[in-house]
C-alpha cells in the first residue's frame, strides 16, 4: 500500500512531479478529528476539482492552539490513518502552524477546497490566488460535525447505560426435579440461590427473570396460577433483600413458533423496551441450554449452569458455572 502521509519535504517532490506531468492540484485543510460523513463527502467534492488531493492535517499542537486543550479526541497519526483509507485522498501533510498559509505557498495549488462555514473570503485566498491558484468553495453539509457528534454523546450518555442480569427460573433459581412448579408449595429455592441474589441486589444490574412456561398452553395450569406464584417468589425474596425488577414469562406452546419461548430472544428484547436495557452488557444465567441459545441471540453475555452443552450444539456459553452463586461472582468481577 502506498503511504499517503508525506513529510513536508516528500510532498513537495510529489507536487514537482505532478505539475511536471501537467496535473491540476488540490489542497484542502482541517483536522479532521472524529471523521464523518460531512468530511467524505466534502473531501470526494475536493477530490473531483482535479487530478490529486492534497489533505493539510492541522497537527496535535496546531488543533490545541485554535479549539482547546481538549481537542483533538483522536491523535494526529490516527486521524491521518484514517484519511488515508478514503479513496479521495491522495497526499496528507501534517502542519503545526494554527493555519495552513506558509505551506500552500509553496504547494502553490490550482485548486483550493474551503468550507462554506469559513466563507468565500477566507484567509488562505490571498496566497492561493497570488500563486495562480483558485478557492472552491464546498457545499455546506448541514447537521453535520465533529463538535455537533461529541454534544450528541455527551447527551446520550448523561444518564447511565441500564444493564441487567437476566436469570432462568426453574433449574437456576428454584428446584423442578419434580416437573412442572406452579403451586407455591412446590417452589423451593436452591441452596445458595438467595444469597446469590442478594449480592447481585447490591449491584447497579436491574435483576429480571426470564421463564418458559408452557405449562399454561398445555393447560398443566393456568395463568393465573404462574403469576400468583411469581408474586409470591417476589415476596419471598423482596422478605430477604432481594430486588427484582420483572418477571418475564412465555406461556406459550412450542409448536406455536412465538417470539419469547427460549431460545427466541423475544423476553430480553421486551426488557428493553420496558427498561430501555443496554443488552451488550448485560448477562443471561441459566442451566439449559436454550438460557444459551436465548442468551447468546440477544447478544448478553452467557453463563451455563449444570454441566455442559449438548454436544450437538456449536454456540457455547461465556462462562460455566455450578451454580448461581458461582455465576453472580462471575458477573460481579466483569462490571
Ligand atoms: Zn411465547
């Protein structure tokens, strides 16, 4: 790959190369720093006035003498390494000064590209046209800029990203070696579970659960029963400290091909319409394998509790785990 950064010197005999070989040379100045669409899209519209684009990057010192000690966000050799990947560049030429005058007299351009924010009467016109040169002035690519993106994301992360832990019920939170739990005298907590979930209450992670029911559709029990059981599951937990933030659970029938039976996704993605959830960094704990599958399509990170996969399956979890207490210390050591 040819190495579009030149040192002041190296560009020179490019551009003394270039006027021999009759070329028409455009220069185009700015730094360039978190680059968009505005950039590609002024830096294509430079590059069409003529045979070669010359990029002048404002260097690290220049960028910090004109906007803030805050700026630039992203280094000069970055900045300059992304430039090089726009089929529109050609040259890049880092500059310390706080404008780019004294080297584009000696570049001597044909063409020089300005924003319309800087005007049609910009300082660098008197030295371009005093060497023959013209200024072309960009069109002004509305809405778009760096300073206008970093208010964007300093708006969107005022307020902290919402994680959370979803946890499979039956098998991770409470025992079902029996079958089908919907009577409050067959739930029992597993060994461990509470003060797993207590530890995880004191974390900033939203807690949900995530449950197939399909006993409702198979008509094993009612609806009615899974949510007087849910509240009294909340109850008892609230009693020992606690938190739980939702309840989700499919009370469909397999054959029915919904969208929140696990392993669908369907029940995360329902949280992050209610919680607004970061899914990202978020977690799914579980002890069968469609808590993975489920997991893993919504893109949460994954812990297997109960030994492993099927060996059919090609997705594997994040973590194993023997069971929750193990995997809320896992959880707890990745914040
Ligand atoms: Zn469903």
């Amino acid at each position: 790959m040819i190495n579009k950064l030149k040192t002041e010197k190296e560009l020179l005999n490019e551009v003394r190369r270039l006027r021999v070989e009759g070329k028409t040379i455009v220069t185009y100045n700015g730094s360039f720093d978190l680059l968009h669409a505005g950039h590609a899209r002024s830096l294509a519209e430079a590059r069409s006035l003529g045979d070669a684009l010359i990029v002048l990057l404002n260097s690290d010192k220049s960028v910090k003498s004109y906007k803030s000690s805050k700026r630039p966000i992203v280094s000069e050799s970055d900045r300059a390494t992304m430039l090089a990947s726009l089929a529109s560049v050609d040259y890049i030429c880092l500059f310390d000064e706080i404008n780019p005058k004294r080297i584009l007299n000696e570049i001597k351009p044909n063409v020089h590209a300005n924003g319309a924010d800087w005007g049609r009467d910009c300082l660098e016109r008197e030295v371009v046209e005093k060497n023959g040169g013209r200024v072309h002035i960009l069109k002004w690519t509305q809405g778009l800029s760096t300073s206008g993106l970093i208010k964007k994301i300093i708006s969107a992360y005022k307020t902290p990203v919402v994680k959370a832990v979803f946890l499979d019920r039956d098998g991770t939170i409470n025992d079902n070696g029996a079958g089908y739990v919907y009577r409050k005298a067959d739930f029992k907590f597993l060994p461990g579970v509470i003060t797993a979930m207590k530890r995880l209450s004191k974390t900033d992670y939203k807690i949900f659960i995530a449950t197939n029911q399909s006993g409702i559709s198979r008509g094993i029990c009612t609806e009615k029963d899974v949510r007087l059981l849910h509240r009294y599951m909340v109850g008892a937990l609230k009693k020992e400290g606690v938190r739980v933030d939702g309840v989700y659970y499919c009370p469909h029938h397999p054959d029915r091909g919904c969208e929140c039976r696990k392993p669908a996704p369907g029940m995360a993605f329902q949280a992050v319409k209610d919680f607004d959830v970061s899914l990202s960094g978020s977690w799914m704990v579980g002890d069968r394998d469609v808590d993975v599958l489920m997991g893993r399509e919504a893109n949460l990170k994954t812990i297997k509790l109960a030994g492993p996969m099927d060996k059919s399956s090609k997705v594997a979890p994040h973590y194993y785990a023997k069971d929750l207490r193990e995997a809320v210390g896992i959880i707890v050591k990745n914040v």
